[in-house]
C-alpha cells in the first residue's frame, strides 16, 4: 500500500515539474498501473541505496533532490536557520569556548594555549574557600530573595485582588522598582542604608536600636542585600499573581466558604493551590535573576563585595578581569550554568511533557 | 435539618454613582422542614440574591432570616451549616473527587479522617460516582461534574440545601433524568431545600411550593398547581404554564365584556364578582379553549382563522387570529393560542371557531394585575388545588 502512495505521489511530482506535458494522459488509470509504472525505474530503492546505480539516466537522483527540496526541512529553513544560527553562535558556541578555555591555564596577558588540558581549575575550585563561601551566598540569596518574592508578592495581590479602590494605582507603585535598573537601586539603596545619614538606620534609631553597618557588617550584608532585591521584585510577582488570581472564579471562594471554609483555610486550600503554575512561573524568573544578581552587588561595591556578599558571579568577574585568570574565571562560569541548568531543567522538562513546549 | 423563615428580606445594591439598586423587596416567605422550595422568576428578578443572602454571600439591608429559631443575619457563611450548589458546580479543580467531597467536612466538622472517607464513599455510591473518587473534576464529564457538585452537598449533611441552578448547564435528556433524581435524593434525605430557577417547567416539576419572584417583589407563594390555577396576579399566570395563558384586555361594559376585537358575555355570577372595576385583563389557559370547525351553540365563541400549527406530538400548539389578511411579525393584533389534542386535522388559514368557556377564565384587574377571579375548579380538582 506505501509503494502504491509512494508511486502516486512520485507521478503526481512529475507532471507538476514538467507543466506542458498532458497530465491527463500521463496519469495510470488505477494504482495498480501506477505500481507497474513505478516497478520499472524505481522499484528496486525499497531494497536499499542500490537504486542510482541501476539508473542509467540519472532521473533518480535528479527526483531525489526535487524530493529532497520540497520537503519541509528545506521549505522551512529560511524561518528558522538564521536564528539557529546565530544562537548556535553566539550562544551555545560561546558556552562551549568558555568550557575550552576553562580546561587551560589561560591568565594575564597572551594567547590561549590550548595544548595543555585538564580539569585542574575544578580540582582548584574545589580546594578554594572563597569558592565555597561564594557557592553558599549564592544560594542563600537565591532561596531566600526567591521565597522572600514569592511571599510578599503573593501578600500584596491577595491585598490587592479585593475590589480595592485605586486599585490600578496601587498595582502602578508595586511595580515601579521593577522598571528600574540595578545600579538605580544598588544606588538608591546604598544610600538607604548608610551608616551615619542613611533611613534605615534613621528609623532604627527612633526605637532605640542601631546604628548598624548595614552593607559593612558581613552578618548583615548579605540580608540587606536581599531586602533591596526583594523591594524590586516583589512587584514583578504581585503582577504575575494578580493575573492568576484573576482566572480563578468568585464561585470557588464562595463554595469554600460555604463549605465552612475561614478566611485562612480558604486560601491556603483552595486558592494557593491553584496558582502553582504562577509560583512555578514567576520562581524561575526570580531565581535566574537572583544568580545574575552581579551589577547588583558591582554596583555597590566594585570587583570585591564585602565578604558574606561575595556571590559565584561577583567572583567570577574578579577572577577574571581583575586577577586576570582567565582560565580560572571561565570555571567557575561553568559551575554557574550547570547550577542554572539544574534549576530550569525540571521547568522546561515538566513544560515539555505537557506539551507547552 | 431546620425550618428556614424569610422575614421582610430587603436587598439594596449601590453602584458607582450613588444609585441605589432594589434587588430584593420586602420577600416573605417561610419554608418549613424538609420541604422542597423552589424559587423562581425571570432573569435579574432576585432570586439568586435572595438565595446567596440565605447562603451568607450577599449581606442582608433589612429584615431577618431565621434558621429554626436562631437569627443568622450575621453569622458568617462558613457558619451557617447550609450547603449550596453552583450553577457553575464551582468544583475545586486542584483536587480530586473525594478531595472535593471531604472538604466541607474537614472544614466544617471535627469528624475523624475515617469517619469522613466513609461518609465519601457511602455519598459516592448513592451518587453513583465510586468510581471516580480519585479523578479530578476536569476528567469528568458535565453530567458527573453535576453529580459530584450535589454529592459535595449531601456528604455534609446540613440544615438547609442551596441549589443555584444547578441544572441548568446540562443537555435536556440529562436535565429531566437529573431533575428526576434530584427529587428522588431530596425525599430520602427530608433536607430543608431553596432550588432557584428561571425554569418554570422545574419549578412547576420538583417544587412542594413555588414561590415566585418578579422584580424583586414576591409574587406568589403556593403550590405548582395553585400557583398555575389560582394565579395570583397576570405575571404569575403569564410566567407558570407552557404555552403562556392568553390574555385579552378589555372593559366591563354591564354583562359584557368588550375588548377591541369581540364582546365577550358574562354571568350574573361574574358580573356581580367584577363589581366596581372596569379596567379588566381576561385570561384563558390555551388548553381551555375549545376548538371546532361548526359554530357552537354558544354566544361565547369567536370565529378565528389558523395561523400556525405547531405539532408537538402528543398536542398541537395552534396560533389564531383574527384578521384574514397578511400580518407581519410585530403586528400587535391579538394572536391566542391554544393547545388540542395531538391527532386532528386542522391546517393553517383553516377559519375555526374558538370557544371560551366561562368557568375556566380567569380576569385580572388591568391596572392592579391583580386576579378578581380564578378559574372554576370542580370536584377532585378543587380538592387537590
């Protein structure tokens, strides 16, 4: 049955390629005329490769290739072959460069030398303890700015979402940090927490307590930190809750409460539960943006943040261009993309298998 | 279980522009223990409103309700012990069935978790959806979303059933067969029950007592079968029964009625009911009218031309006018209807003669829209009424 398919189409695709010859003609009465037809030139293909050699006239290749150019593969490929491959290039190239580079003993000034490879910068950066206290501070902030969004975020689109009047205002103020850039806010919030005029310690001081070293102290640091990127992003995931909480009818809160539902249980058992995939949304945004969270600290302090701020980022741009071991700083890139991808694998891979992607 | 009792229920919404909206006004009405009430009217008439104040959804401007003999205008939803299905089922779509089920239970008592998932499942078999209990609402059909959102109801096992119109997303076939089961449940339980519908065939099919409701107002209260022969007022004989009554405007004019197109006799009886009004709306019900091709021996008989036969089987729903000439749509000449038996020949522009008789009219006051006098009902009839 294929061949016969198989065989009308290829006659089909002839009479289409020479336009002046009489289809009408041309055409086999019935498939199984068709499958003669076909028998005599192109028969054998279904056995194997074999069939070129036994066509004397080249037809078969000269059909492949038609074959080959009406596909959609190639039909397509205008569309996407140019973004593939500047992504390929610019991306996924880069990456890959970077992970070269990482396996030699590049630093200072020079070429790369590539002849000697290993993976000596990662038996390094497992002996150095800044690596580890970077490592550490990177995941404290990614968990708490994350869970510190998430929760705040939520609060306010709760507060919001309750027919509130100026509601549009509101949601305007809440996600006004977010338009800023991080050396704005790194800025706006160096000041907030300066020691002698800053309002921070300012209202401390009006209950008695302080001043502290907000962005000195290094068992403080790296909370103030968080603070100030929470402050800016919390915003972003109040919208995104807004939105979610807007899908879910008025009648599930209505059938909670009848149910015997308080005020508490309700969202905590029948609302939060329902915006899973905003949390899972709105979490990889933040977490993505809380490992990138350099010009955020670089901002503040330069090439060397505080210790208890110093993250795998910040660390690596100091390895790189400022101690210029190049080599060294391409490897702890590379730790910082593996943990990414171990955070967003699960996402695209759970994206994946309910057919979003 | 308990007696619920509206007392002078008022509901005022203000919008945005200080304007103030009568939902509901004044609606009296008392339903006692175990019996089924339905509410029902046309759309934007209150009954939902009235309905959700019960339910504790919608606060209350003025009057009470009283659950057996505790006021619970104040009490908030989550403690008034009442059960409501949505029209929409509102079924938590986070969770599975037996989640869903359980959960007016976990919240609303301090049962242990056996005891709750046994009270699930013996819900479930009587529901028919054991089988599903582990799914979740959005792998169930319409019909079985319907069935869970009722199950979710009954497990509770409240004072009062709140039923929002709860049928009226499902096909016709499974609306009858539901409407079938939902009275069947609601016996065996002998649970106190407000169903709200705009569909009068449910409302006249699975009330004890209707009450109706137009513009917020009370209209009526009664039985299916008082409320469709004992009409309290023209909305209440337009809105019950399936064609609507006829009715034909006119005034008294000493024993006649005259109306623009036929004068109409009426007995000293009547006559003497119908003292001091003059203004009066007849009414007739389409299967009171008689249908025959010869001229009856009766002064109360019209000669009409037939405009449309609607054959429905077991009955034809016949349109009649007057006039013989073409008449467009949006004519507002008097068209009565009425319905004769199934089997019988008469066609369209066929001209019959169209008896009403007097003991089944019914006349309304034309200002007021209040009914002077009802039909005369006879014998088992009058009794049952």
């Amino acid at each position: 049955m294929k061949r016969i398919i198989h065989a009308l189409r290829t006659r089909a695709r002839n009479a289409r390629s020479d336009g002046d010859r009489d289809v009408g003609v041309d055409r086999p009465a019935s498939a199984a005329e068709a499958l003669k037809d076909e028998g005599d030139t192109d028969a054998i293909r279904s056995d194997g490769g074999v069939a070129a050699e036994t066509d004397p006239t080249g037809e078969y290749e000269r059909r492949r290739l038609q074959r080959w150019r009406d596909s959609d593969f190639v039909q397509s490929a205008p569309f996407w072959l140019p973004p593939f491959l500047l992504m390929g290039f610019f991306v996924y190239a880069a990456i890959g460069w970077n992970f070269l580079i990482s396996l030699t003993e590049y630093s200072g000034f020079g070429d790369v030398d590539y002849s000697t490879i290993g993976l000596h910068n990662y038996v390094e950066l497992v002996g150095d303890a800044g690596f580890w206290a970077a490592t550490r501070n990177t995941l404290v902030l990614l968990v708490a700015f994350t869970l510190a969004c998430l929760v705040l975020g939520l609060s306010l689109a709760i507060l919001l979402d309750r027919k509130i009047r100026f509601e549009r205002t509101f949601r305007t103020i809440y996600l006004l940090p977010f338009a800023l850039s991080f050396i704005v806010t790194a800025q706006f919030w160096m000041w907030m927490y300066n020691f002698d005029f800053g309002i921070v310690n300012g209202l401390f001081g009006l209950v008695g307590l302080g001043p502290y070293s907000w962005l000195g102290s290094p068992r403080l640091v790296l909370g103030s930190v968080i603070f100030a990127l929470m402050w800016q992003f919390s915003g972003y995931t109040m919208v995104v809750y807004l939105a979610a909480l807007r899908a879910i009818p008025g009648d599930q809160y209505e059938a909670a409460r009848v149910d015997g539902a308080n005020t508490l249980k309700l969202y905590w058992r029948v609302i939060i539960p329902q915006l899973k995939p905003a949390t899972v949304s709105a979490s990889v945004v933040l977490v993505l943006f809380a490992l990138k969270a350099f010009d955020f600290l670089y901002a503040i302090w330069g090439f060397r943040p505080r210790r208890g701020a110093d993250i795998l980022a910040t660390k690596m741009v100091r390895e790189a261009f400022q101690r210029q071991e190049w080599a060294y700083g391409a490897s702890i890139a590379i730790v910082l993309f593996i943990i990414s991808l171990a955070i967003i694998a699960p996402y695209l891979y759970q994206q994946y298998t309910q057919g979003n992607l | 279980m308990a007696r619920t009792t509206l007392e002078h229920i008022t509901k005022v919404f203000t919008d945005d522009n200080a304007n103030e909206i009568v939902a509901v006004d004044d609606v009296s009405i008392e339903i006692e223990d175990g019996e089924f009430l339905v509410l029902v009217g046309p759309s934007g008439c209150g009954k939902s409103t009235t309905l959700r104040m019960v339910a504790g959804l919608e606060t209350i401007t003025d009057g009470r309700i009283r659950l057996d003999d505790r006021v619970i205008n104040d009490l908030p939803a989550q403690d008034r012990d009442i059960a409501m299905v949505f029209q929409s089922y509102a079924l938590y779509p986070h969770m599975t069935v037996r989640g869903n089920m359980a959960f007016g239970l976990e919240e609303s008592t301090d049962l242990p978790d056996e005891e709750i998932d046994a009270l699930v499942t013996e819900t479930a078999e009587m529901l028919g959806i054991e089988g599903m209990l582990d799914r979740t609402p959005d792998e169930l059909s319409g019909g079985q979303q319907q069935r869970v959102a009722l199950g979710r109801a009954i497990v509770r096992d409240p004072d009062v059933f709140l039923m929002d119109e709860p049928l009226s997303n499902l096909d016709a076939k499974l609306r009858s067969q539901m409407r079938m089961e939902l009275q069947r449940l609601q016996e065996g339980l002998e649970t106190t029950t407000i169903y709200v519908t705009h569909d009068q065939t449910e409302a006249m099919t699975m009330g004890d007592r209707i009450a109706v409701l137009n513009d917020g107002k009370l209209q009526q209260v009664g039985t299916p079968l008082e409320c469709y022969h004992r009409p309290a007022n023209l909305f209440v004989a337009g809105f019950i029964g399936e064609p609507s009554m006829n009715t034909i405007r006119g005034t008294i004019d000493n024993d006649e009625i005259v109306t623009d197109e036929f004068t109409y006799p009426i007995s000293a009886d009547l006559a003497a009911e119908l003292e001091g009004v003059s203004d009066v709306t007849l009414g007739i019900r389409p299967e009171d009218l008689e249908l025959s091709t010869e001229k009856p021996e009766d002064s109360r008989a019209l000669s009409m031309i037939v405009d449309v036969v609607e054959p429905m089987g077991d009955e034809n729903v016949v349109y009649l006018r007057f006039d013989s000439g073409d008449v467009g749509i949006d004519d507002d000449q008097l068209v009565l209807i009425a319905t004769i038996d199934g089997i019988s020949d008469i066609a369209d522009t066929e001209t019959v003669w169209v008896r009403i008789p007097e003991e089944a009219v019914h006349v309304f006051s034309t200002e007021s829209g209040r009914a002077i006098r009802n039909r005369r009902l006879e014998g088992d009839a009058e009794r049952v009424v």
